[in-house]
C-alpha cells in the first residue's frame, strides 16, 4: 500500500478527507511500521515483540544457576525473598543492557554480593558490554573501579587474604574483561562488514556514474558526428539549389521554388548548428579531421599507410549509416588500442554479412616485444565502443584470446533496430573502478585497522593482564613468609618457639582445613605461593613439623 492509498484509506474511515499536509518522514515512517507488521516484528502496543523474546531468553539462562538455589528447599527464612530480589536485579540489568551495558555489567558485579552464583552472568553481560558499547575508554574505567573496589572491600574490609584475593582478580580477568574484548572484537567485525558493504555501494555508484558519464559521451559523439556529416548534406543540397536558382533557362515560379528551398535548407543548418553543434566536445572545439563518409576498408589501408601490419578479411560492405558509423568506431577504437597495447604485431580486421546483420572484428597477436610495462587499461574505451553498437541496436563483446591476443567483435542488425538494455557496468579485471571513493576507501582501511587492533587486545590483553597480575601477587604473597628447606630440616622437635631461627616473619595464607595451633610457610612456589611446610606447637613448643602435599 503506497502513502497517499494509506491517507486516503485513513480519510474515508474517519468520515473526512485525508490531510493533504505531510510530515517529512511520513512515507518512510509509514513503510517501516508496515514491514514491521508484515514481518511480526511488532506486538499490538507497537513494542518490539522479537527484543522482548530474546531479553527473555537471555535472562532465563542467566537466572538458572541464581534461582535455582533460592527457590528449592529447604528455604531459609528470607529464602524466597533474596531469590526474587536477585532475579529482579537480572532482569533490570537484561533491560538496561540495551542502552547502559556498563552499568547493567555493574549491577550483575554488586550482586556477587549477594549471591557468589551471580559470577556466572558476568561474562554474558561483559560479552554484551564490548558488543554494545562504542568506545573503550569507559570500559576501562569501570573494570578499573571494580578491580580497585574488590580490592578495598576484600583485601582491606574482609580481611582476605592473598590467594584468595588472586583468584577474585583471575575471575574479573577471564569473567569480565577477556569476554568484553571478545564482545569488542565481534562489534568491530560487524563495523568492518559494515563499512565493506558501504565501500561496495559507494564504488558501484561510483561505477555506474563513470559508466553512465561514457555513454552520454559516446551519445554526444554520435550527435557531434551526425551534425558533421548532414551539416556536409545539407551544405550540398543548399549549394545544388542555389545553382538552380541562378539558372537562365529555369522558369520564374520554379526559380522561386529554388530560392525557398536553398532558405529552407540553410535555415535547417543553422539550427542543426544550434541544437547539436553545442554538444562539440571541449567547449565548442574544432570539429573532426577524420575524413567525411571514410569507409573500414578505407580505414585499414590508412592504418596501414601510417606502418601498421593491418589486413581486411572480406569485401567491403556499403552499410546503413548507423551501422556503417559504429562500424566505423569499433574498427577505429580496435586498432588504436592494437597500436598502444600491441605494437608491431599483426591485426585483422573481418567482415561478414549474416543474414539480416554484419559482424565486424578486429583480432591483433600478441605483441612480438611481449606485453608493455605499466598499469592496465581502464577499459572507458571498451565501453564507450558498447555504448555506440548498443545504440546502434548491436552487441559487442571484447577480450583477451588464450594465446596472448586480444579480439574485439561487434554484431551489428543492417535494418534500424531500437537499442538494446544498457549492460551492467564491470570494471576490466585488475584495474580498479574509476572514481573509486577516497572516502569509502579511508573508513575501510580504518575499520580493517579497527578490527586488527581489536583482535590483538582480545588475544594479548588477557595474557599481558594475567602476567601482570601474576607479577603482581606473587611478590605480595612471599614477602617474609618464604621457608627454605635446609632452614626446615634445621628446626629441631621440642624446641621452644622463641628459640627457632630462620623462621619467616609471616605466615602464609593456610589452606583449607587447617589446624589450630599450626603455622604454615612457603618454599616459594610459582606463581600461587601456596602454604608448603606445617609447623604445630603445643604449650610454645614445637611438637610436629611436616611438609604439605598439594
């Protein structure tokens, strides 16, 4: 249904005219509401029915390991309630994904709080964060705030300790940032599929306005050509009817039908020379010196006089002026490009009439010296030549031969013939299109380049982030709680505490299930530092000392 059906469909069913006045974007408003019902797109309110699905889902998947705990017995005596509240702070953050993925990415870090199975939406609302979000910048600094407040609320509020703390920051690395550079890294690949689609687009426009300039300046030849040609008629029969107008033996009344035909006919040249003339290339430039009514046959042998080894195949045809003019182009065109590309080698030139049409062709072998440096052709002249044999209502097909040569053939009807469709615009193989976009260009080496930077950060930031984490923990976590062997072996059973020597001035972090009245120290194992050797005291003293089997 077009716009002024729907207005006037609108107007009759509220018993008036349809408005006349319409909103800028009314027509385009108009479609997208349409192809949004037509696809299902849209639920009777007009909201996204499709967005509310996949929120759904998602928050479904995301939910699962949170409800599940909450709502199965035995329940707690506030069971229930945490379990909707934390299912209630999914779904706010599903919703608000969609337009604040960091701060919905925030809300699903504080209720690891609350709940520790909240870890296990952390990487999908990351993932959906580097998706969603354009720029890096507050990314960082949100992953920056997390980790810095994890660190005060664990390290400096909870008492912590190191190992435990490492595994926290191993989880916001692996959890939360090596999804979000995934996530960035799909975005700058939909960006790069983006920009290539606009850089097609802009390329095939541009294609279609080189090929479109080339055929209105073959049609201006032809109207350049035909003023040459019938201004040269025309100036005939004006002079042949001034010589019967200064007859003696000529009658008076057809004197007089002399002199107003030689009127006529200088009148229709000068307006020939107004109308058409002004399509002469260059502003009004000199007009051809190619010689008036020159046949192919005629052609060849000037070729052929200028030191080409050029021969026609077949007699010479007396062709109709359309096709005798774009026979006349092919072969001309042909040959120049022969004594450009293919210097010194031999050319053909052919003509057959078949039935109703002439096919005329033009084969050159591969030049003798081999083919000449430099960048290919930008193939204008190729299609310049289909322009002329389409007008002439002919097809024309031209290309490189297996054995090095290059052949151009044109098919062209003796009877006129209304022109056929316009082909498609390609670009010769090799050479790109003409006016191809700089711009277009530009914002795709940008996005590829994008995209490189992106999938590098995704591959080497969570290594370099981990490395120096690593670097970071382990120092924290040996400092004066390192054992070495040899001091181990040394301390003697039943010794009193104070009397030990080599003892670290700390301990480390104990593993799970430690004794009471034990110590534990490390030998300073890579890069965990776990807890190596166990000393137990009772009463002060040293009563067992073992080391640990990790």
């Amino acid at each position: 249904m077009r716009w002024e059906q729907w207005e006037r469909w609108r107007g009759g069913v509220r018993g008036r005219p349809a408005r006349s006045r319409r909103s800028p974007g009314g027509p385009a408003r108009f479609r997208s509401l349409r192809d949004g019902l037509s696809r299902g797109g849209l639920s009777r309110g007009g909201l996204p029915r499709r967005g509310f699905l996949r929120d759904g889902l998602l928050w479904a998947v995301v939910a699962a390991p949170i409800g599940f705990p909450w709502l199965t017995p035995p329940y707690g005596r506030h069971s229930v309630l945490l379990g909707l509240g934390a299912l209630l702070l999914l779904a706010v953050a599903v919703r608000l994904g969609h337009r604040r993925p960091l701060t919905a990415l925030v809300l699903v870090v504080l209720g690891s709080l609350l709940d520790g199975n909240f870890v296990f939406a952390i990487p999908v609302f990351s993932y959906l964060a580097g998706r969603r979000s354009p720029g890096t910048a507050p990314a960082a600094a949100v992953f920056g705030v997390i980790a810095a407040g994890g660190t005060i609320l664990n390290v400096g509020l909870l008492g912590t300790g190191a190992a435990t703390w490492f595994l926290l920051a191993s989880v916001l690395l692996f959890a939360g940032v090596f999804p979000w550079l995934v996530g960035r890294y799909r975005r700058q690949q939909r960006e790069l599929v983006v920009a290539g689609d606009r850089h097609a687009e802009a390329v095939a426009r541009e294609r279609r306005g080189a090929a479109e300039r080339i055929r209105l300046r073959e049609r201006a030849r032809i109207a350049q050509e035909m003023h040459d040609s019938l201004g040269h008629e025309l100036s005939l029969i004006a002079l042949r009817a001034a010589a019967l107008e200064l007859a003696d033996d000529l009658p008076a009344r057809h004197r007089t039908a002399a002199g107003e035909l030689r009127a006529s006919v200088a009148g229709a040249t000068e307006r020939l020379h107004e109308i058409i003339g002004v399509l002469r290339e260059e502003n009004g430039g000199p007009a051809s010196t190619l010689p008036a009514g020159e046949s192919v046959a005629e052609l060849v042998d000037r070729a052929r006089e200028a030191g080409m080894a050029a021969r026609l195949d077949g007699d010479p045809l007396d062709l109709p002026a359309m096709a005798g003019h774009a026979a006349h182009r092919v072969v001309r065109e042909a040959l120049t490009n022969a004594a450009r590309y293919a210097p010194g080698a031999p050319v053909t030139v052919t003509l057959a009439r078949l039935g109703g049409r002439v096919e005329v062709g033009v084969a050159n072998a591969p030049p003798p010296a081999g083919p000449l440096p430099g960048p290919p052709s930008s193939g204008s002249g190729l299609l310049a030549l289909r322009e002329r044999v389409r007008l002439a209502g002919g097809t024309l097909t031209a290309g490189p031969e297996a054995a090095g040569g290059f052949t151009v053939l044109a098919r062209l009807p003796l009877a006129p013939t209304p022109p056929l469709d316009p082909p498609p615009a390609h670009p010769v193989e090799g050479r790109p299109a003409e006016g191809r976009s700089a711009e277009a260009e530009r914002r795709l080496r940008e996005a590829r380049r994008r995209v490189r930077r992106s999938l590098v950060a995704a591959l080497g930031a969570p290594m370099v982030l981990g490395l120096v984490l690593t670097l970071v923990y382990y120092p924290f976590a040996t400092a004066g709680a390192v054992l070495d062997a040899v001091a181990f072996d040394r301390l003697p059973l039943g010794a009193a505490r104070q009397e030990l020597t080599g003892l670290p001035r700390r301990q480390a972090e104990p593993p799970a299930g430690a004794r009471p009245g034990c110590e534990y120290y490390t030998d300073g194992n890579f890069p965990l530092a776990q807890a190596t050797w166990r000393l137990c005291f009772s009463d002060g003293r040293l009563v067992g000392k073992e080391r640990i089997d990790r």
